[in-house]
C-alpha cells in the first residue's frame, strides 16, 4: 500500500494562505509577491501591455470608463427625472425606460452583424463609427431641442411630443455606448 504523503501535493489555499501569513524570517513578517497591490498592479500591466498595444488599451479605458460607463449612467440618471418633470404618465415613463434600454438588450445581434458582416475588411472599425455617428446625433438633437423645450403646460401635445423625441435622443445615445460596448468586448475575447 502506498504511503499517503500528500501534505506538499495536495493543500488546501486557504493553508496556503494561512501559512503565507506566518512565514517570518529573522523576527520580522515577510509580505508575500501576490499580496503587495502596488507590485501586483505594475506586472499586471506589464502582462497586459505585452498582449495588447497601448491604443487598444487606452480606448478600452475610455469605452469602459467614459462612453459604456459614463453614458449609461447618465442616461439612467437623466431620464426618469426628466420624463416625470414633462409629467409623463407612469406607463409612458415605462415605455421610454425600455426604448432606452433595448440597444443594451441588442448587444448580442450587434457583435454578431459585426462578425458576419465586414466592411471593406474590418468588422468593427466602421461599425464603431457609425455607432458614434449615431451617439452624436442623437447628443446634437438633444441639446438642440433643450433650447425648445415647450414651458406652457397648457400644450399637452407638444409635451408629448416633446417626450417621445426625448426617447429617441437617449435611445440614440443608448446605441453608441452599447454598439461600442460590444465591440471593445469582441476584440478583447480575438485576441
């Protein structure tokens, strides 16, 4: 029968852990690699640079941080506030939540179209751009009907009106962040 002297094959991390936290050499703790943030941090950017070139990663930054992030929040955060202030009926509210919401939901048919679909040779390159294209639109026509906003409570219509194209600005904006989304994803899982 063989010998069971597994205990230096066969450890549970969370012994490693344990015994990582007693190691001392001459009275004083050692601090292992993996635990020190700024150690870890610098070789996890080294990695990352050796893999990916400095302008796909500072795109990457600004998609997740600025256009993905950024936008999407603020999207959320403006919408709801700004449909109750037109006094918009809860349902309708609903309605817009979701027009704003469904390019998020398209996502999947966006990168796929993107794959299937190439534009004189690249599969994300032009549809990013029209993606912003259609971001800036919808920003444009945004700011350009704030200057129209109807302050008269009397025209129902118009504040209607005015709400729908409100909805079809932010689903524009919508758009870009998650057509630009999708796109930074695919190319992170190429390469």
């Amino acid at each position: 029968m063989a010998s069971n002297d597994n205990s230096s094959t066969c450890r549970s991390p969370l012994l490693d852990t344990i015994d990582d936290r007693s190691v001392t050499t001459d009275s004083s703790t050692k601090t292992p690699a993996w635990r020190h943030s700024i150690a870890t941090t610098n070789k996890y950017f080294s990695e990352l640079s050796g893999h990916f070139s400095v302008k796909f990663l500072t795109w990457l930054a600004v998609d997740n941080f600025f256009i993905s992030g950024g936008i999407h929040t603020l999207v959320n955060a403006l919408s709801l506030p700004l449909f109750k202030g037109l006094d918009v009926s809860a349902s309708r509210q609903q309605l817009y939540v979701s027009m704003i919401s469904a390019p998020w939901a398209m996502k999947a048919f966006i990168g796929v179209a993107s794959e299937l679909f190439p534009i004189r040779g690249y599969n994300k390159k032009y549809l990013a751009l029209f993606a912003i294209l259609i971001g800036l639109a919808g920003s444009s026509a945004l700011l350009g009907t704030s200057i129209l906003l109807p302050i008269d409570e009397e025209r129902g219509q118009d504040l209607q009106n005015f709400a729908d194209w409100l909805g079809v600005c932010f689903t524009a904006i919508s758009y870009e962040a998650a057509s630009l989304d999708i796109l930074a994803e695919g190319k992170v899982r190429t390469r």
